[in-house]
C-alpha cells in the first residue's frame, strides 16, 4: 500500500508539470502573436480622432506635443517591437499669422513612413489631418509615404503647399498636392485667421507637379476707372502624361471661392459635333526609327477631315507643336481629384515645314512617341 501511495504521488506531480508546460506553451504563442502584429491606422476625415502619438526612444528636442483638445480624442494604439516611433515639426509664418506642420513618423532600421500628419494654427487648432495605413512585411514597410510642406506667394495670395509621395509606386505617379492658403487673397488674409482653409482634396496627376505660376495667357478686363478686379490668373502648373508624351497643365486658384479649378475650359465643334477639348503645350521625348515611314496629317484634329499621306526619312525634320485632348476632373467621394484624358489625343506637328494633326497609335509610333507607361 505504500509503494501505491508513492506512485500515485508521482503520477500527481507529472500531470501537474504537464500541464504547467501546456499553459506555457500557450502563452508563448500568444505572444508571438502579438509581437508579428501589424498596425494599420484606419483613414480619418480631418476632424477624426487621431491615434495616440508613441514617443521615440529618444525623443528630439523640437516635437511638438499634441494640444489639449488632440489629447481629449486620442485613442491607444501599439507598434511593433521592430519598429520606432517620432514625432517632427516645421512652422511656416504666412501673412503674419504662424502654421505649424506636425509629423508622425513609424522607422525601421532602414526606411520610415509618415503615418499621419496635422496642420495646427497659431491657437495650436487643427486645420487639416490626414492619415495612412502601415502594413509590413519581413520586418520592412510594403510601402512608405513621404510628406513635404512648403510655404508659397503668389501675386494674389499666400499660403503652404504639401505633396504626398509614395514608394514604390507606378513611373509615372506624381503623388498628391494639396493647397492651403487664405481664402479671398491679399484684400483678407491678413485679417482673420479663420479664413486660412484647405483649397479642396488632394490633386493626383500621372506626371508631375511643377510648382506655382501665372497664366499669362488668361485676358485681362477692361474695367472703367476706380474700379478694381481680381483676375484670378495665379496658377499650379503640372506635367501630365497621354500615354504617348507630356502636355504642360494648369489648375487655376480660385481665391473668391477657395478651391482649385481645371485652368482651361473649352468647348468646340468638330464633325462628331461638341467636345471640351483645349490645346495644351507639349513636351516629347522622341525616338525615331532608322527607316522610311509614313504619317496621315490631318488639317484639323478631326476625323472627318481628308488626310494627306506625309512620307518620313530617318532624316526629315519633325517639329510638335501642341496636343489638343480633354482631361476630366474627377473627384473620388471629395476625398482627391484626378485628372484623367478623356478621348483621343490629338498632336499637332510641323514635318518638313508642313503642318497638321495625328491622333493614331500608328501614327505617333511613326514619329517617335509610341504607347508607354
């Protein structure tokens, strides 16, 4: 009977020890689990509740804390052991007035992204925030995004200039630019900071931003003396890719209303009857081929015109003048703007001092701009 006992003694401690070993097992894996977790930060609207700012190991000296009424909405969110956290600022001072550019930033021992930002006002208010996902694999970013501010004055205004790019991305992706200024100009925007507001959605392009301008071409009024107009002729120019080569497009400022606009609006009459299509400059890259070709050249970007037959020698001289095409303006659910080409695309060039019109794919492979991208 005792050598039972000692055996049933032993039998108790064994399962005992089983089942502390499954136990911690099971906590093992759970937090692995958590340690392999991947953080996405949901999209916000500007006015959403922000995710809680982690601090760096070693914070810099210029971070910004969140203002009291960030903090009241913040929520808690956790990252990755592999990963670091930071916050940067940058403060810009548009007509007197001070905007600061507030940065949230997750790093690896190689790449960082910008998971959200906030433009603040001089009362520490937000204006704008934007957020992006994070995921991550083997240990690196699938993506990064990079975000860069920049203050601008223009004839007509002022204000702060933020574009959004993405890696890796498409060639021909220009990322996003978004424009905040004071609304109405320079008669306001010295006056009240309430006016300073975001001139609309993100603008994503295939090509790229050039930066800002002046549309000389738009006509001046003519006005009766003592009487002033804003004209409205301050512009952001961007590089748009065709499919075939660049057109140079302008998007207006409107300063009455506060928005961005399509700089060009145009309606004509073709034998297919109206299109919106306006005429752009050019900029092509071409590559001709080494042996006789042959183009149709149109008179007018139109179909129903007779083309002629313009016989090409790898030494003919070819000169492209403009594109004529329409871009639509579309906006994603007031979340970005594209600009998209709608329909063909015309090209008029000058060949051999002859000049015309070629739209076909043929047609634009034979002087050197083929399909790309």
């Amino acid at each position: 009977m005792r050598t039972n006992g000692i055996r049933l003694a032993v039998l108790a401690a064994a399962l005992s020890l089983s089942v502390s070993a499954c136990k911690r097992g099971d906590s093992a894996a759970s937090a692995q689990a958590v340690t392999n977790a991947i953080v996405r930060t949901a999209p916000e609207t500007p006015q959403a509740s922000p995710p809680a700012q982690v601090p760096a190991p070693q914070p810099s000296s210029n971070v910004l804390p969140p203002s009291p009424s960030v903090l009241d909405r913040t929520n808690k969110t956790s990252v990755p052991a592999n990963i670091s956290a930071a916050d940067s600022t940058e403060s810009f001072t548009i007509a007197g007035h001070t905007f600061r550019m507030l940065k949230h930033v997750q790093r690896t021992a190689h790449e960082e992204t910008v998971d959200w930002w906030e433009l603040r006002n001089s009362k520490d208010q937000s204006v704008y925030r934007e957020t992006y996902p994070v995921s991550m694999a083997n240990g690196e970013f699938d993506f990064t995004v990079s975000v860069i501010a920049a203050p601008f004055t223009t004839k007509e205004g002022a204000g702060i200039i933020v574009q959004r790019g993405e890696e890796p991305s498409d060639p021909m992706a220009g990322g996003s630019v978004q424009m905040f200024a004071f609304k109405y100009g320079r008669e306001k925007y010295g006056v009240d900071e309430s006016l300073f507001q975001s001139f609309g959605p993100p603008i994503l392009v295939e090509g790229r931003y050039l930066g800002l301008g002046t549309d000389t071409t738009r006509p001046k009024p003519t006005l009766p003396p003592g009487i002033t107009m804003m004209t409205m002729d301050d512009i952001l120019k961007f590089k748009i890719w065709t499919g075939n080569f660049y057109v140079m497009y302008p998007v207006r400022i409107n300063w009455i209303t506060g928005s961005l606009e399509p700089g060009l609006r145009c309606v004509e009459m073709t034998s297919r009857g109206r299109t919106g299509r306006c005429s752009y400059p050019v900029e092509v890259e071409a590559h001709r081929e080494t042996e006789p070709t042959f183009v149709r050249l149109f008179p007018e970007p139109d179909d129903g015109a007779t083309a002629k037959h313009i016989i090409i020698q790898p030494d003919t001289k070819v000169e492209y003048l403009e594109a004529r095409l329409q871009f639509d303006w579309v906006s994603q659910d007031g979340k970005s703007i594209n600009v998209e080409v709608n329909g063909d695309v015309w090209l008029k060039v000058r060949i051999a001092g002859q000049e015309g019109w070629i739209h076909s794919e043929e047609d634009f492979q034979a002087l050197g701009v083929p399909q790309a991208g």
